[in-house]
DNA sequence: CTTTCAATTATGTATATACATATCTAAGCA
DNA sequence: TGCTTAGATATGTATATACATAATTGAAAG
C-alpha cells in the first residue's frame, strides 16, 4: 500500500489527555522525523528505552513502531534496531502548495485580494461541501490571487466556525485565509478534487475570461481530529496552472 | 500513507505457514472484501467470533481488525461491530489508472476502440512528450474509451519501441494499450500533469463536444528503469471525471 | 408516552509474560 | 588467518488479563 505521513492520525497535541499513550508516542516519533530534527538513517531509541522514557510497556511501544514502520516511516532490523527511512515521496506527491509561492515560483509579484466576507449559518449546500457534520456558524470568503497584473485564481472558502472560532475576528486584509488556517489548526486529513470545469458569469468577472472558458478547478477539504475545518475552491485559467504528480512505487 | 488495501501487506497464500496469525487473518478479512463477497456495508464477525474461528485471543484478532481499519477498508463501532467500508482509497487513481476499471464503477458498460496506429521515427514533438533520450522508432496511438454509449474519454499514446520492441507486433484489438503495457513492462516511475483545456477540433468530433468545450487532460510519462516508456494523454469532458486525492488518518 | 438511567456489549488501550527469530559479536578451533 | 559456533540482543508474535469507553438496549420513573 502507499502509506504514506499523512495517513498516521494526527494529534493537535501530543500531549494531549485524549490521545492514547501509543498514539502520542508514535506522533512525538514522527513529528521529530518529518521536521527533520531525526534524519535518514538515524536509529531511533530501542523499545526499551522509550518503555522508560514513557514509563510503560514494551508492548505499547511495539504498537507505535509497528505502525510507523508499516507507514514506511521508519525501517525496522532486529538485532540492529529501528532506523528513519528515505522519504518514500508519496506523501508529497500531491501536496497542493500556497498559492503565493507558486505564483513567486513563476517570477511573478504576488497579490492578494479579499472580496467578500460573510458570516452566516450552515445551509444544505454548506453541509454538501463542509461535509455532514456541520451545523453551526461559518464563514464564506471569496477571494482573488494576482500573479503580477492578472488574476491567477479565485478562491472560494468556507471556513467552519465551530472548529476555528478565531476565524470570526479575523479581517484577512494581508494574510490570506489559507495560510492564516494553516498557523491556527494542524490539518489531519485533505481530500482533493481536481477537475475541469466551464467558467461560469461571476468567475469569468472575476477572472477576466469569456463566459464558458475552461478552467482548473481544485477543491479541498480538510479535517482536523476528524472535524470539518474548512471547504475551499480554487478556479484557474485553463493554461494557469496544472498539478504535478511525480512518483514511484514504493513498497512498505 | 494514503493508505490503501494494496498498503496492506500482501500474502501469496493465507495459509502460508510463514506468515503470521494475525496477518493471515487480515489477509483472509481483506480478500473477503476485495473480492465483493462482504459488500460495503457488511457486518464482518465479531473479535470474540474471530477469536473462536481462529482459536486464538481476542489481542490477536484485534490486531488484524485494528490494521484493516487504519487502512480504511473497515469500519469499527463499539457495540456495534466491524462493517466494510465503502472503497474511498483513491492512492490508486493516480498509480493504476485503468479506465475499465473506472467505467465499470460507474456500473456503465466498458468498450475500446482503437482510432488509429502508427510507426514512425521520433520527431522534436515526440521528444518532448516522451524525454530527451528517445530517438529510434515509436509507435503512435490514438484510441477512444467508451461508458455505455457515450464517448468517456480519448487517449493519445506514444510507445517507445527501443524499451518495449513486442509493441510493434501487437495490434492492440482486444486490449487497450495501457493494459497491455503494464503486463509487459514494469514501470519504475511515472509522472503525472493535470490541467483543463479547451477541446480542439479533434478532440471535439471524437468526444462529441462543442470545440471549445472544456476538457479535463491527464498526461503520464513513464520510465522503467530510467528508460521512457510510454507518453499518454487521457482528455475527459469535464463533467465526465475528476481526480481524487484523499489523505487520510488510516494507514496501516 | 416520554425521559432517565443503569446494564450490557463490543471495541480500545495497556500490562506482564513468554517464546520465536534474525542478526551481530565474540570466543573457540582448525 | 579463516571458519564455525555459541551467546547476546532487538525485534516479532501471541497470550491472558484488566479496565476504560462508546453505543445501544431495556426497564423504571415521571
């Protein structure tokens, strides 16, 4: 199976109450391998010493090594100990980056343009989009990313307000909703959708195109300990932007 | 990991003395799922039913029940029990992109037609599609996939004869090319570009569309061992297909 | 008829223990 | 020196046990 970083559970905390002492020990692991601070090849504690360090059994550090070696994270030799593995490139593969440094990657002055903010409560086709779970209030912005003069993409968010009540207060005039989410809440899980699609009256305003045009369009949705954080579609010019997949097979 | 059943380490026989208990339970559970018999939705049997089956203690079950879920093909609810899941693994839409396989999803009846076949030498146009290195013969292929009746999507298709000669003699009939190539050769890497244009001419009469029309375009390069392969340009109407990414909290 | 609450049930986690197995190290011997 | 062999060691798997937790059922109370 491609496993991959991203499907080990995340934790917001690893010292959180709620999370199980196998769980916080596999996070604290991998957080120290994908920050970097443990590089390939490093040998990792042996089991008994993290039995120590976490002042419990043998049996639920196996647990959390065992599922991080088959998450491709770390390699696992008996009688040599556990090592931190290559990165196995899955787990970027398609990691969809800030728009700003895409744009900057293109030798282009980025911008950004706030053009709505509403806040209001979910609706059915809210629900469709955040996903079933949400009820509350929410936040709908749209906004616009220039690369030098031309727009780039229109981006359409809803934020969940039952997860990030900081959100409400937030003006979103310098930073864009995107990366401001990215400081307050650590994403557990993202689902893409990338399709094409026609460039309907208001996205063809705001894009400067003829009604119809093609565009890119990349939903994401994303998750933090399982709840509904945000919703956002970004609208491309067909020949803006394309996304990269590069990968080879890798075994676990 | 986007985990997926293929994360799930595979096992040529179950009852393979050389495997573990708890794999060969997992891998008995997961084949049971793969192949349909327990449809999504199922109630698979309880630990302590498992734990008589097998003869063995409920920790043993627990850990192949545990691993099947962090790979998402279960679904695990107290009191209630263990369910299949719907498939929602989407690793591999982007490593095995078999149309049939996508079409028959749909539940929508599957055909091939090949449009066109060519040989000739490799010009500046087939280096940029299949890599710098190709310069001997290729064969050039144009096919249509069918759901039903309706035109699902086109494929352009570049072979590389120098890393895959046995495509000369085969007149690609009965199976697509994209089938017929993962049998012969074993990719070692691939490359994917996504992005939406505006159908062309061509593209318009073979998909039925108003030229112009927008078009979801999947292009794939491949290399077995360092050597390009194959280039393949798939063009979907855009209300036809999207691609999926999930990444989630279950690995294996 | 509805609400409340306790019992039941299946899963979730953690423990101590045991033995198997792969692999490295070092001692012993030719 | 080169080879074999016997520990030592870390991981791999399996067990019985224990208690926690979530969800559902059903009985009692209003």
């Amino acid at each position: 199976m491609p496993d991959s970083i991203a499907d080990l559970v995340e934790a917001p905390e690893s010292g959180d109450a709620s999370t199980s002492l196998y769980q916080r020990i596999l996070n604290d692991i991998r957080d120290r391998i994908v920050s970097g601070e443990w590089e390939p090849g490093y040998r990792i504690p042996f089991e008994h010493e993290l039995t120590e360090e976490y002042g419990c059994s043998r049996m639920t550090v196996n647990k959390a090594l065992s599922q991080l070696a088959k998450a491709g994270l770390i390699e696992r030799r008996r009688r040599s100990g556990s090592f931190v593995r290559r990165p196995q490139s899955q787990a970027a593969v398609l990691e969809i980056h800030d728009i700003r440094i895409e744009v900057e990657a293109l030798g282009l002055p980025y911008r950004y343009e706030l053009i709505s903010q509403l806040k209001r409560r979910a609706g059915a086709a809210d629900r469709d989009r955040l996903g079933a779970g949400v009820s509350g209030q929410l936040l709908a912005l749209k906004c616009r990313h220039y690369a030098g003069a031309r727009p780039f993409c229109t981006e359409d968010r809803l934020i969940n307000l039952a997860a990030v009540p900081e959100a409400a207060d937030e003006e979103f005039l310098e930073t864009a909703p995107g990366p401001w989410l990215i400081g307050q809440v650590p994403w557990s899980a993202a689902e893409h959708v990338i399709r094409a699609a026609a460039a309907d009256a208001e996205i063809a305003v705001d894009l400067g195109l003829a009604a119809g045009a093609p565009c890119l369009v990349i939903e994401r949705r994303t998750w933090s300990a399982e709840r509904p954080v945000t919703h956002v579609r970004f609208t491309y010019p067909a020949n803006a932007h394309a996304v990269v997949a590069r990968f080879t097979p890798s075994d676990s």
